[in-house]
C-alpha cells in the first residue's frame, strides 16, 4: 500500500478494528437466531448496540494505539537524532502508528476467535472460567501433566475432533478476510482520496472532526457513557449477551482473574483457616452429606428426592421490596396495612422463622436465586457475575421451563450487572424499564408497583399460552426509600399521617398484588402454580427504640408465603404457619424439590423443604446472615441473632421476638465461642470460595445433575 499520510493511516485501523469486531458479531447472531429466533426489535437493537460496543473498545485501541506510536516514535527520532527533520519525523511517526495498530489488530483478532470457539462451545463469552481454564492448562504443561488430567484429555479430544470445528472456523476466517478486503478496497478507491481532499481544504477541520468522531465513538454514542451498553434495551438474554462486546466483557473478566481481591480480614483468616472452615461449614450447612472434591467443599451428593407435586408446577417468584413480618397483621389509624398479604399469608404454607440473608436486594437475590451464602461486601452478582453457579433458572431450563423476570427498573441501574448475571445464569428474559409502555407510571425509584404487576399479567398469559411450564420472577420497588407511590386509594391517603412512610407505600404495594392475584385468578392463569412471596430483605429503618443487635436483626426479618394452587393441593396439603428456622437459600432446593427436580450434586447451601407442605419437618439449624450496613456477620438460631462484628472486638445478641439484649461479650466468652466458630467458618467460605470462583464447576459437575 502507498505511503499514505498519519491521519489516513489512523482512519485505516480504526475502521478495520471495528469491522472484524462487526464481522464477529454477525457470525455469532446468525449462529444464535438459528437456535433461537428473536423478534424484529430484539434483533435491531442488538446489532445496534453491538455497533455502539465495537466503537468503544475500536476508539480504544486506537487510543492506546496513538500513546504508543507517539512515545516510540518520539525515541526513535531522538536516538536517531530526526526530530528537527518534519520529512523524517512523519514518516516514522506513521511506520510507528501502523506497527502498534497491526500489534493491536492481531491481538483484538486471536481474543475474537477464542471468543467465537468459546461461545460455540459453551454458549458464553469468554469470563472469568475460561481464564481459569488455560491458567490451569498452563499449570499443568509446565509440570508435564496436562495430557493425564481431565481437562487435558477433554481439550485433546476436542482437538482432533476436526470435522467439528473446521468448517465453523474456516466460515469465520472468510467472512473476516471478507470485511478486512472489503474495507481496504473501500480505503484505497474512495476513503483515503477524500481525506487527503478534506485535508488539503481545511486540515485543522478535518483533524478536530476525525477526532470528536473516534472520541464519540469510544464514548459509546451516548451522552451518560460506555456502561449504558449494559443497560440495553434487549430483553432476550441470549441477544443481551450478545450485544455485549467479547473484547470488553473478557478484560473484566480477565482483570479479576489476576486482581484478586481479600475478601476476609488477615486477622480472621489467621483465627479461622480455609481447611478448618471448610469442615466447619459443611457440617453446618450440609450435615451428613458427601463432599466429593475437596476443591470444591460445598459440592455435596443429595438424594435426588424431595417431595414432589403431582405435576411440575409454574413458578411465580415475588420478591417484595423490604417486606418486614412485624408488619404484617398490623392496623395503623384505623387502616389495616396488609389485608391481602394477611389473607394470602392464612392460605399458604408460612415459614414462621424464615430469615433473608443478607441486608441488600443483590445479596437476597443471589441466595434465592441460587442457593448460596452471600459473601460480604459487594454482592456477587456484581462482582463476580462472571463465576461459575448453580442457579435456580439454569435447573429449571435444563428441564423444558422457560425462565424469565421482571423490573420495573434498568437491568444495570448502578452498574449492578444484574442482567449479565441473570443471562449467564439461566434466564431467558429480563424485561425491565425498557420494554415498558411509555405512558407507564413512573415514581420512586422506576415504575409503580401498579405497572410493574400489569406487565407481569402480560408475561404470564404469553408464558401460558406458550405450553411450557414456567418460572417467572420480580421484584418490587414501592417500599423502598422514598416510598413514592400513588395517592389514588383511601386507606394510602389516611396513611400519609403516620410518621412512618413505610406503612402508606405497603398498603400501596399490598392493594397492587390483591389486584394483580384476582386477576390471575380471575383468568385461570394460576392453575398449576406455585407462588412464593418473600422480602428481599427486612426493613432497614430503626422500627422502635432498640440497642444495635435489634436495629441490625430487623435487617433480616423477611416473611415467606409458599400458596399452591388448588389444583394441585395433594391429601395431606394443608395451610398453617410452618415452626422452624429456614431463610432465602432453602428457596432453590424446595422449588427444585416440589418440581421433582432435586439435582443428585449441587452447591446448594440450603435445604429442600418441600415435606413442609403436609408435615412440620424443618430441622434444627443455624441460618447464616450478613449485615454489610453494621458490618457484621452472623447466625440465626433458637436463641436468637448472634453477630460478630468485623469493625471492633465483640459478640451482639439478641433474642428472636428482638424484645431484649444481652451485654456485649468477647469472641472468646466460652458462652459464644462455638457460635462465633460457625459465625466465621460460614463468613471465610463463602466470601473465598466465591472469590476463587470454587463454588460449583459446571465443567467438573455439570455432566453428574
């Protein structure tokens, strides 16, 4: 090619980064529309925001391109002693753009077709598991081994398994050469004629608009930034997914594989070993279990039993925002708060000792959801949506449901990652704001709870009509700060006199569900249907004039309902109030129990309580919490709420009506010392395991379900 001019050049290699990206991309949607066809707009919007993603990470390279080809190019001159020379200092300056932009280009392309082999085989983006992968291939070759190890074996198998994966890569490598031909034909007849015209008219003109033109593109062509192609509007979660950039999405996931974080104080670590902890906890958790592999200690055999219903049921999955036991049943100014709930409540099985655990909507999510100890901190789904689990919605997908959930807001508000969790881990479709009418009422923190409970009417008649059982989940909004909800009902307006803003938004959200439920029953949408309605959490306003162990118990005091459709109401079923302690990671096991889904191996760190439903079965436990607001952590047992401060030397306790206190007490008080052992060996495993990414291996167990 020509001598052409630095500007040129670094229009050459900002298109052609985008365009191998671009080509990519097509291959993949074309792979997954034939899997799963998506609708019109969830087709647009992914190419379009996969356009916005290429751009930014295109305008990236090309940043770090032009540093680079600036600093060497600047030495170069130097040494060579060049830089008074322009004839000189240009052209080594264009030698060394296009030097570091092949560099750049060959790198973007090897991390694309690992990308593209990766997602054929496992219908992911390359994350924070395959990193782990080749670091541990690496491990293993430099010690001689690799070969006689599984992974070794499964990758030579793979290997020679030609007729498999040539045409697939020799498909990608046409279409690549395909655009990378294109374009340079493109460049060479008309692009690089008009920018030496555009230059030689108005060369300042030109180099300012080039430049905010990369520079909008990096910025994701949108005003609030490169996160927003997190917060896409596509629905579907295998476009979601795709709309993502491998490039971008593989850096994080990259970055947390080297930038490994300490999840656990040094001083605890030290009083409470990985080893010992691991023992400790697998007896708390999963008393009399097998663990079969000791680098994964939470993955036990089951039994595979459960209690099964006479046909796998729907799943409706409500998750209540802040809803508190201690108002249910409760009248304030002459106004019953909960009247639905309580009704609802009279019908169900009630789990009178059911606990959340953890003090944060991600963190009860990721109990729920998949069975596991919320590590302390930053929950999970953020900040390690990359991991391996065992969810809810993977279980429940494997065996013909479709999956989906609802919110009334961004999937991705505050940078949450909520959707890329959900995607990599069985849902098929997370609607929120996005997919919303326009004229939806809004307030508070997104839609009403009014809004958000009549999209969930839609879904459900889509999910009937379709023939699938079904899981279905959301979570509401109204009750949390600052408890915006609509004034259009008597009792929410008698309400507002009460100091407590708390009580008018429940009544709000409780006459929302007692309108979304006669519909549903109204309609015959619910026949064979379990529904589950729980808090993600407690409250975490100060009720009542307490000590500190009652403010943080109160964090923690979800109610949960499990009511059964008539239709499958077995002799024996019968609606009471369940004694026992149970709490958020018992959800997973039972649902997958009442389905007769029980997995034979799991990480699951709760129980399958299905038999609840026609005995008192719940056995004597110890239910682990974790408060991030008091920073602390703890347990939940006969005796009450018991927590181990991380931010000074003490024990908190308070009994389980919260009615009183006991003094202060050192770790060491031989009254606490066994408590604070399992307090701190449920802390360290969880908070390592999930650190290491050694809570479930799909690749180690996924075949054994």
């Amino acid at each position: 090619m020509p001598a052409r001019s630095f500007l040129a050049t670094f229009v050459f290699w900002w298109v052609l980064l985008f365009l191998i990206q671009q080509a990519q991309r097509l291959l993949l949607t074309a792979l997954a529309a034939a899997r799963e066809t998506p609708s019109a707009r969830t087709l647009v919007t992914t190419l379009v925001t996969g356009i916005r993603a290429d751009l930014i990470t295109a305008g990236l390279g090309m940043a770090a391109v032009l540093i680079v080809s600036l600093v060497i190019g600047s030495l170069v001159l130097l040494a060579r002693r060049l830089a008074r020379r322009p004839v000189e200092a240009r052209r080594t300056y264009v030698r060394t753009l296009g030097v570091a932009a092949v560099v750049v280009t060959i790198v973007y392309f090897v991390v694309l077709t690992v990308d593209m082999g990766y997602y054929r085989y496992s219908g992911q983006r390359l994350d924070f598991v395959f990193f782990e992968y080749v670091g541990d291939m690496l491990d293993q070759a430099t010690s001689g081994v690799a070969l006689d190890t599984q992974a070794g074996r499964q990758t030579t198998a793979e290997a020679q398994d030609v007729g498999r994966w040539i045409a697939p890569l020799a498909g990608y490598l046409a279409l690549e050469i395909g655009f990378v031909a294109g374009w340079v034909l493109v460049f060479r007849r008309w692009a690089r004629p008009a920018l030496a015209a555009a230059q030689s008219a108005a060369p300042r003109v030109t180099v300012v608009a080039l430049a905010l033109v990369v520079a909008a593109g990096a910025w994701g062509l949108h005003p609030d930034g490169p996160e927003t192609v997190q917060a896409a509007a596509v629905s579907q979660s295998t476009y979601y997914a795709l709309a993502q950039n491998p490039l971008w999405y593989s850096g994080a996931a990259l970055q947390d594989r080297m930038v490994m974080q300490a999840p656990v104080p040094p001083a605890v670590l030290a009083a409470m070993p990985e080893p010992r902890a691991a023992r400790l906890a697998q007896a708390m958790l999963a008393p009399g279990a097998t663990f079969p592999d000791a680098r994964y200690p939470l993955v036990h055999t089951g039994d595979g039993a459960g209690h099964a219903l006479a046909r796998r049921p729907n799943v409706l999955l409500l998750f209540v925002e802040a809803l508190d036991r201690r108002h249910l049943r409760q009248t304030a100014a002459g106004v019953r708060v909960t009247p639905f709930l309580d009704r609802l409540f009279d019908d169900s099985v009630a789990f009178e000792g059911f606990h959340s655990n953890g003090a944060q909507t991600f963190h009860g999510l990721f109990a729920s959801l998949c069975s596991a100890l919320p590590r302390h901190g930053v929950a999970a789904t953020k900040a390690r949506y990359a991991n391996d689990y065992l969810c809810l919605p993977s279980l429940l997908k494997r065996a013909g449901y479709r999956t989906q959930m609802v919110i009334g807001q961004n999937r991705d508000r505050n940078h949450s990652r909520l959707g890329l969790f959900m995607a990599r881990n069985g849902l098929d479709e997370l609607v929120d704001e996005t997919e919303f009418p326009r004229d939806a009422p809004r307030m508070g923190l997104g839609l009403t709870d009014g809004a958000l409970f009549d999209r969930l009417l839609e879904q459900i008649r889509g999910l009937r009509a379709s023939g699938q059982p079904w899981l279905l989940t959301t979570l509401t909004t109204g009750t949390h700060h600052p408890f915006a909800v609509p004034d259009s009902h008597p009792d929410v307006k008698a309400l507002r006199g009460q100091s407590d803003r708390y009580l008018p938004a429940l009544r709000y959200t409780d006459l929302e569900l007692e309108r979304f439920f006669t519909a549903l029953q109204r309609e015959g949408l619910l026949r064979d249907t379990v529904v589950l309605v729980l808090g993600d959490h407690g409250r975490h306003e100060t009720l009542w004039a307490g000590q500190l162990a009652q403010h943080a118990a109160g964090h923690f005091m979800s109610p949960l309902a499990l009511w059964v459709d008539p239709s499958l109401r077995a002799s024996g079923y019968r609606p009471r109030v369940v004694p026992g302690l149970a709490s958020q990671v018992d959800l997973a096991p039972t649902i997958l129990g009442l389905a007769g889904l029980s997995p034979r191996v799991s990480s699951f760190a709760g129980q399958d309580l299905s038999c609840a439903l026609t005995t008192d079965c719940l056995p004597e436990r110890t239910v682990f919490i974790s408060d991030v607001y008091d920073n602390f952590v703890g347990v939940v047992d006969r005796e009450g709420f018991w927590f181990y401060s991380l931010g000074y030397h003490g024990v908190e306790h308070t009994d389980l009506g919260l009615k009183g206190v006991t003094p202060r007490r050192k770790p060491e008080d031989p009254s606490v010392a066994a408590r604070v052992e399992r307090i701190l060996a449920a802390y360290v495993t969880s908070s390592l395991l999930i650190e290491s990414n050694r809570l479930w291996s799909w690749k180690e167990f996924g075949g054994r379900l």
